[in-house]
C-alpha cells in the first residue's frame, strides 16, 4: 500500500511539474502573441510547445545536442528590424532594462523564443515521457545539456538571422569584457553573416571607477574571431547615461549609447 501511495504522489507530482512548464511556455507565448500582433497569425503556441519538446523528451539529459533544437527553430517566425539586434555578455539586467522600454534595440529575449524560455530550466530522462524542472543539469555539468544547448542553437538563430549595423553590450567593470568562451564570444561573433552584417559595435558600459576601456586586450581576441569583412567598432558609454535612459524612456536612443 505504502509503495503504490507513493508512486502515485511522484506520478502526480511529475505531472504537475510537466504541466507547469507546458503553461508558463504557452502563458508566455500568448501574451507575447498578444501584444506583438505582426507575428501573432504566423505563429502557433501548441505546435511551437511540441516542436519544444520533440528536442529533449526521452532522452538523456546530457545528449541533448544544439541541434535538436532545429524543428523548433523552424518553428517559429520572427522577423527583427536590421540593425535594431543587441548581444550582450555579463550585462544581462542592464541590457534587457535598456531594451524594455525603447524599439531602437531588441536582444534575443525580447523576441518570441527567447521571451518564452528565459530563465527556465527543463530536461528529461532516456526512456521517459516526462519533463522535469528540478535536479537538471547545470549549465556546465555536461555540455549537451537541454537548457544550454538550447540557447547555444536559440543565439546562433539570431545571430546567424541579424542584419545590418548590429551591437554589444559588454561590462566594463571586468577586466576582460570579452570572453571567448561565452555564448557572445563562442557562438553569436562566429554566426554573424558577412553578407548580411555591416559591423559589429562593441557598447563598453563603464562606471566613472573602471580602468577597462575599448583598447583593452580582450578586444583582440574578438577582432580575431570576426569575419574581417565586418567592420568593427567600440564606444565606451558611461554607466549612467545608461542609468538614466533606462529611468527615462523619452530620452531618444541617439543620446543614450
Ligand atoms: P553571460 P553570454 N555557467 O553573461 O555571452 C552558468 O556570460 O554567455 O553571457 N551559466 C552560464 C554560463 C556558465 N559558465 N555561461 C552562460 N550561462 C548562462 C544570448 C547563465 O544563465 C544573448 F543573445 C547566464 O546568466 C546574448 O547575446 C547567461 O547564460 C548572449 O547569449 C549569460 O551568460 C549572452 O550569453
């Protein structure tokens, strides 16, 4: 009796954590639907929820490849304005608190896929029909795990889909801004298309205190791993005009960065 209670309670608690993930993701795909309404009759909520799972359900949850998120990928349509794409590397809050409130720049969380799965976690087990939420893999446990592979196939979508003058906000507080083996570094600078993108402005953030500045060494190792046929470029923008553009969204895009 006690055997058959208790799997019953974790059947019941499983489900409940499948079914917890599968609302968030097509709560968050309505409302983004909602009020993106150029994308709204070109994208479906299930299908894009089952193209998700198709990626990790029953497997392993450290062979999950970046490709196996390719159905889900095609999945989906979106179409960002040339020269409106910003990356971002150790700047996350800042970047997104920049974007929230103006048009003039849109990171890869500001469009349907990434808005719908930021700050998720999510795998399965081989064999298994389940989505799990906890006990998943860290992002550097395992390399092919699902979260990481994830935005390792969501970042090289949008790079490899920008266009135009794109930019990147980078931290001036560290002392190597750019890091070759983030997900900036090591997957979005090598999928940017030559064709397609003119060049690539680096945004230093930098407080009056920092001794980083645009002619810091780590700016090498990004110059390498440029397509040289993409122009590059690098400003260093005080933290607080950044601050206060944030606080003030009538404050044109032009006199912030
Ligand atoms: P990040 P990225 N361990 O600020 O350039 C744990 O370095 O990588 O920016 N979590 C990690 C690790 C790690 N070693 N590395 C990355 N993460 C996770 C998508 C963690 O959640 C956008 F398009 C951390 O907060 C940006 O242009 C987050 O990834 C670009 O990729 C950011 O790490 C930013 O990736």
């Amino acid at each position: 009796v006690v055997v058959v209670v208790l799997a019953i309670v974790l059947g019941l608690t499983l489900t409940r954590y499948s079914d917890h993930l599968r609302s968030t993701v097509i709560g968050r795909c309505e409302s983004f639907l909602k009020k993106h309404t150029d994308v709204s009759r070109v994208n479906d909520c299930e299908r894009i929820w089952g193209a998700f799972e198709e990626a990790y359900v029953g497997k392993d949850p450290c062979e999950v490849p970046a490709e196996a998120y390719d159905p889900l990928i095609s999945s989906v349509t979106q179409h960002v304005i040339c020269g409106t794409m910003l990356f971002w590397s150790k700047t996350k809050a800042l970047a997104h608190a920049f974007t929230d409130n103006r048009e003039c720049l849109v990171t890869l969380e500001d469009t349907l896929l990434g808005f719908v799965f930021d700050e998720l976690t999510w795998c399965s087990k081989n064999g298994s029909k389940e989505t799990f939420t906890t006990d998943c893999p860290g992002w550097s446990e395992c390399q092919n795990n699902p979260v990481r592979s994830f935005w390792i196939r969501a970042s090289a979508n949008f790079a490899a889909t920008s266009c135009g003058n794109v930019s990147a906000m980078l931290n001036g507080s560290l002392e190597s801004p750019f890091s070759s083996t983030s997900v900036f570094g090591s997957v979005e600078v090598k999928s940017l298309d030559p064709n397609k993108v003119d060049d690539l402005t680096i945004l230093l953030v930098t407080k009056e205190t920092d001794t980083t500045t645009c002619a810091s060494s780590s700016f090498q190792s990004l110059r390498s791993a440029l397509d040289p046929k993409i122009a590059y470029n690098c400003r260093e923008v005080p933290y607080n005009r950044v601050e206060n553009c944030i606080s003030d969204p009538e404050i044109p895009c032009s006199d912030c960065l």
